[in-house]
C-alpha cells in the first residue's frame, strides 16, 4: 500500500508540469516569504484592526503618521512581492519550461514576462486609468501565471531549436539566438494579444464584474455552517491550485447575523445566541490555524517529521508569519501548492475542524464565539478571544490542533519519503548521465 | 552522520518552537485582557439609552449661539433637556460649561470653536477639532447613537466630519438624524454651474456619509432667492451631496418672521421642527415615529 502510495507519488511528481511547477515554486519562494512578513506587518501590526496594534495599544502612543507611513511601506511591500507572484511565476516557469527542452530559456522568460502583460493589458476607456488588470499578477491568481510560463516553455519547445548552454557568451550569438526566438515572440504575444481582446470585449460588457459579484455574494457571511463548510471547501481547493483569488471567504467579518449575534451576547449574560451555527464565525475561529489549510498544524508536523536541513529551515523561516494566519511562505516553500500529498490533509481537515467545532457547540462545550477578533490573531487565540475568554474554547482550540498536526503527519512523512526517493533517483540519473 | 546532522537541526527547530510558545502565551496575557475591556466598552456602548443632540453654530458665533433656542425648546416641554457646552481652543484644550443631568437621555451639547472664521480652510479645521470633542463626548458619554443639527457653517462642519470622520466611529455610534439650517454648501454661489472647491470634495466623497441617515435641510428666505446671506441656491445645492445618497433628504422653505440667516435659530418654526423631526422625546413620551419623515 505504502509502496504503491509511493509510486503514484512520484509518477505524479514526474509530470512535466508538476516538475516546473515545484521548480518555480521553489524558486519564488524567498519572495512569497517576504510577501508574508510584510502582509503581516501591515495588517497585525500596523491597522487599526491588527492584532499587535490593539493588544499594545499602539493607538495611545503612536502617532498615526507613523504607523500609516509603516503601513503604507508594507503594503508597498506586499504589492510587489505577493501582488506580483503570477508575474514572477510566469517568468520562472517559461524559462524552466524551455530549459527542460534544452531550449533558450532567456528568450522564453522574457516572453513569458510580456505574455503576461499583454493579457493583463486593458484598453482605457479614459485617459488617466491603470491600464492593467494588477489582480492577475498577484498570488491569488497563481495558476494563470504558472500556466502561462509552461505554455510559453512549450511554445519554445516545438516552435524553437536546441541550443547548447555556454558559460561565456558573446554579443554574436545572442543575437543569433534573439534573431531565431523572435519569430516564437511575436507569435506568442499575437496570441496573447487575442485573448487579451476577448477579455477586453467581457470586461467592456461587464461580465466579469457581474461573474465576480455573484461569487462575491456568497461569500456574506449569513450561511448556516454546513453551506459554509462546503464552500469553504471549495475555496480551499482553489486555494490548494493556487487560485484563491476570485472567492476570498476571509473577507466576511461583518453581516447582519454576526451583528446580530454581537448584540445578543453585549446585552445578555448568556451564550443563546441567534445563529449559533453561523458559518464565517465557526470557519474563522477553527478552519485557520495558521491561515487556510490549518498550516500552523502541518508546520509542527514537518518539524517533528523532517530530518533535512532544509525542511527545519523551512520550519523556522515560516514560524512567526504562519502564528500570524499568513502562509504564503509555506505554501510556496513545503511546497503545498500543487502538491497531491498535502491535497487530502490541506481541503479535508478544515472540515473535520469545523464539524467538530459544531459538534462542540451543539452538546454546549463551547459557546459560539460572538465578538469580532483583530486581523492577525493567533489561529489557537481566536476562539479564546471570540467568546471573551472562555477557558474551555482554548482547550478545545488547542485540542484541535494537536488532531489536526497528528492527521497531518502520516501525509508529511509519506510526501518525505517520496521527496527522499525522487533525490535518489536524479542523482542516479545525473551520475547515468555523466558517465 | 546525515542523521546527526539532522537532529541537530531538530533540537533548534524545538527550541524556536519553544520560543515560539512562550511569545505566544505572552500574546495571550495581555490580549485576554484587552479583550475584556473592549468587550466591556462596547457592553457600555450598547447598554447607554442617551441620545444626545448634537449643534454646531455657524461662523462668527460661539457655543452660546444656542441658548434661546434650547430655552425656546424647554418651553414646550416638562422633561428639560439639560445643556452641555464644549469649546475647543486652538491649541486643541477643551473646555466645558453646562452640565448634563444624570439620567436625562436627551442632553443638548453645543459644540463652539475659538477660530469660528468662515471659509473652506478653516471648515476643515474646525470638523478636526470637532472630532476631538466628540470623541472626548462619546468616550465620556458612551453613547451609541445621536441626532445632529448645525446652524449655517455648522452644516458643513457636519457634512465635512461625516466624511472624513465618522468611519472610526460608526462601529458603534449611530448618527440618526441630521439637521442643517441656511448651511451654503456652495458658499455664496448661486448656481451649481459655479462649483467652489468645497462643494465639489463634498459631491466627490459624498459615498461615505451613512446610508441610513435622514437628512433635513431648512432653509430660510427673505427675499425669493436669499436669507438676506446665504443663497438659496447654495443651501439647494445640498441635494447633491445628500441625494440618493442618504435614507431620506427633505428640505423645506420658512418665511415670515425670522427667516434671516442669523434670526434662523430662534424661529419660532424651527424650533417646532426641531421638535417634531430631530427630538426623540417630547413631553417626556416618545415622539411619534408617525410624526418623523418616516425613518
């Protein structure tokens, strides 16, 4: 079973897009880290909903120039770190993509760059607007950059001839090569530039807002927790492709059911309050240890599990953005993204999560936490938090979690093993080559 | 040796977790605390039953500006309101005057300016130091909702501070009702086609000003078109910053006797609406919702 597990594993790991994929994520890595420490300095530290902010009351002695200078240095930051990893990714995975075919990666990556900026493009209507569509650079929609690079990398590949890498390179062949990839790059960006003209055609009639609103009205935060657990699970599978983007749940902090349960609990003594089961509270307070996909819990369990230098240093580079509910560090570093080991552990387990918590809720364990937590809380503090300091929400939290890691180290261990097997095999396959 | 290696490397991975854990109970003391006492703020917040009125006096006047139209109110009723005055020097000082009695749920607050010099400038100034008033008045007060009236500039103060300032606050205060007389929202211009500066910010930030508010603006004339000051135009030109925007917008025209700009506030019909569509209590008992535009 095991073995099989293991085979399935690495035959999945073999597909050449899987290969790019855990290349560009590999490589973009340091930048979705850095993406993470920002988002979390801006919304923790420095928003007036920050958790940090709050709890050290940084209103009382900081002047508000400084933290919105603060502020607006991070979310510069995050702009053109997290905001910009579809642009990035795309880069990478083209010139891996072409490498891969032995093909002229340089060449590729360009055109991956300019790909994806002539699908962005977007014709003013007036003069003075942004011409471009900047959520489609950003991590939230990962995927499209991914598979735009890998689209270019093959475009490369049928279209371009090998080349034989050399250390040193003159003027002359570079433009050999430029002369030859520059008929692939112009067919590229004549083919983005079509595309490009049919989203300008939906967007001058509106249907991509009307799509997104109608996405977005889903995401209110009134549903029952059961409507909400299903569609959190399908958030978390976009999440998982890389594609969070067009249905972000985290945004639902306020509805007229939240208030109202708000206001039951600030006027009453008792926990009865009217929506007990109400989706976006329970999904806050036990489906995010450490953002989406509980990556507090999968963090622990590849510190138990890991042996290699680079997974603990994974481990502690992630520690402090992750306590923080931001994981894009990790899903890029693990990687988590595209990762069929962690798919089961990362969609499903929030589940469980979030049905037990209802179970909890229901027998009168724990009251539903009611009052609105800062940004950036802690994942085992929500709860604690949300009911006001009710000690068994903490236990039951830290319960949780100690499943949740528990459930995720069976798939770490065997995603390791995997890891481990496909080392051997490249340097096999390397040393094959050599000799 | 790889083994070793990798233990070594576990055993500093578990002491950053540690770390980790210790910072996170750290975390915990202060923000359990926390917690608790904005928990028990908003309790308070949701708990107060006063609805204060809120009036801002217009240019040139003083927090005293309102005196015979509060006594005008208390006339009609056996409940008085009790009346608060702030002043808000320059150098930011607040000082008060006045008093509100303890357990009256209607208190009047009159909010003055030292520098109460006309012009969009010291508009802007003005609603900066009013915030500070009505912030010190809602942490002091705790209450959670209020009713608003401003008296000429006062309007535009009003209108300024729902702009810019009310979002910190709307959480848990709500503005109910609001009330401006003669307010020149395009200064002394008698057609929109003329846009001051002001009156432009106003239309173009216009979205921030709650949608559940009702709005009442009076104005005043003397001759067919002025209030002997403020053109009609200008206090028409309102709609367009309130319209559409806002719950309900109603305005309405007196004449007669006290219409000039400055007479406005101690018209005796006035003070009858200010009665009849800003006042929650008259004569002790609970106004009417049927008399209000319905809200």
């Amino acid at each position: 079973m095991y073995k099989r597990l293991t085979r399935y594993g690495l035959a999945f790991r073999h597909l050449t897009f899987i290969r790019i994929v855990r290349r560009t994520l590999a490589t973009l890595f340091p930048i979705a880290l850095i993406g993470a420490c920002s988002r979390v300095f801006q919304q923790a530290f420095f928003s007036e909903e920050g958790f940090i902010y709050n709890i050290a009351y940084f209103y009382n002695w900081m002047p508000d120039k400084v933290a919105s200078a603060f502020r607006m240095v991070f979310t510069g930051l995050s702009r053109i770190t997290f905001g910009m990893l579809g642009l990035y990714a795309a880069m990478v995975a083209a010139k891996y993509t072409a490498r891969l075919y032995h093909r002229d990666d340089q060449m590729a990556e360009l055109t991956g760059i300019a790909a994806m900026l002539m699908l962005a493009f977007r014709f003013p209507r007036s003069g003075n607007t942004v011409p471009f569509v900047w959520s489609l650079f950003s991590g939230d929609l990962l995927f499209i950059g991914l598979l735009v690079g890998y689209l270019v990398g093959l475009a490369f590949r049928w279209l371009g001839k090998p080349v034989k890498f050399t250390v040193h390179e003159h003027v002359i062949t570079i433009r050999r090569r430029m002369y030859r990839a520059l008929k692939i790059m112009l067919l590229v960006i004549m083919l983005a530039l079509i595309i490009n003209g049919l989203f300008n055609l939906m967007s001058y009639f509106n249907i991509i807002d009307v799509a997104y609103g109608s996405l977005q009205d889903l995401s209110n935060g009134d549903q029952p927790a059961w409507i909400k657990a299903g569609l959190s699970f399908a958030a978390t599978f976009l999440e998982w492709l890389g594609m969070s983007g067009p249905y972000n749940i985290m945004n639902a902090t306020s509805s007229s059911a939240i208030n109202a349960n708000l206001s039951y609990v600030l006027t009453h003594n008792n926990w009865h309050v009217p929506y007990p089961f109400l989706g976006t509270t329970i999904y806050n307070s036990f489906w995010t240890f450490g953002g989406s996909g509980l990556c507090l819990a999968l963090l622990l369990a590849v510190a138990i599990e890991a042996r290699a230098i680079e997974d603990h240093k994974l481990v502690r580079w992630n520690i402090l953005p992750i306590l923080f509910n931001s994981n894009s560090g990790l899903l890029f570093g693990a990687p988590v993204l595209l990762n069929l080991f962690f798919f089961i552990p990362f969609v499903l387990l929030p589940v469980v999560n979030m049905m037990l918590a209802v179970g909890a809720i229901a027998l009168h364990i724990i009251p539903t936490p009611a009052y609105q937590v800062p940004i950036g809380t802690p994942g085992p503090l929500v709860a604690f938090l949300g009911t006001n300091g009710n000690w068994m929400s903490l236990i039951f939290s830290l319960l949780l979690l100690i499943i949740d890691v528990c459930c995720y180290l069976p798939f770490v261990k065997l995603s390791l093993k995997v890891e481990n097997e496909a080392q051997r095999l490249d340097q096999e396959a390397d040393e094959h080559a050599e000799a | 040796m790889l083994k070793h290696k990798a233990n070594a490397q576990q055993k500093k991975t578990y002491r950053l977790l540690i770390f980790t854990t210790i910072f996170l109970v750290l975390l915990a003391i202060p923000a359990y605390f926390w917690m608790q006492s904005s928990t028990r703020r908003a309790e308070q917040f949701k708990k107060s039953r006063m609805s204060p009125v809120i009036m801002v006096p217009g240019s040139s006047a003083t927090k005293e500006r309102f005196n015979t139209l509060v006594k005008m109110l208390n006339e009609d009723t056996k409940n008085k309101h009790s009346l608060l005055k702030l002043e808000v020097k320059n150098s930011g000082k607040i000082t008060y005057s006045g008093k509100i009695r303890r357990g009256d749920r209607e208190p009047i607050i009159v909010v003055g300016f030292e520098n109460n010099h006309d012009g969009y400038n010291n508009i802007k100034k003005q609603a900066k130091m009013f915030d500070s008033a009505f912030n010190e008045l809602s942490e002091e007060y705790k209450f959670n909702n209020f009713k608003a009236f401003g008296h000429s500039n006062g309007g535009l103060i009003w209108t300024y501070w729902l702009e810019h300032y009310y979002s910190d606050y709307k959480e848990h205060i709500t503005i109910k009702r609001l009330m401006t007389v003669g307010s020149p929202y395009n200064f002394n211009e008698t057609s929109t086609n003329n846009k001051t500066q002001m009156f432009s910010d106003f239309v173009d930030n216009r979205s921030k000003i709650p949608s559940n508010l009702s709005v009442i603006s009076v104005i005043g004339t003397e001759t067919y078109d002025s209030d002997g000051l403020v053109p009609e135009a200008s206090v028409q030109a309102g709609k367009y910053i309130y319209q559409k925007q806002v719950k309900h917008f109603t305005t309405m025209t007196v004449t007669g006797e006290d219409a000039e700009h400055s007479d406005l506030p101690q018209n005796k019909q006035i003070v009858n609406l200010i009665e009849q569509y800003i006042m929650d209590y008259q004569n002790g008992k609970r106004n009417n919702p049927q008399n209000k535009p319905k809200n």
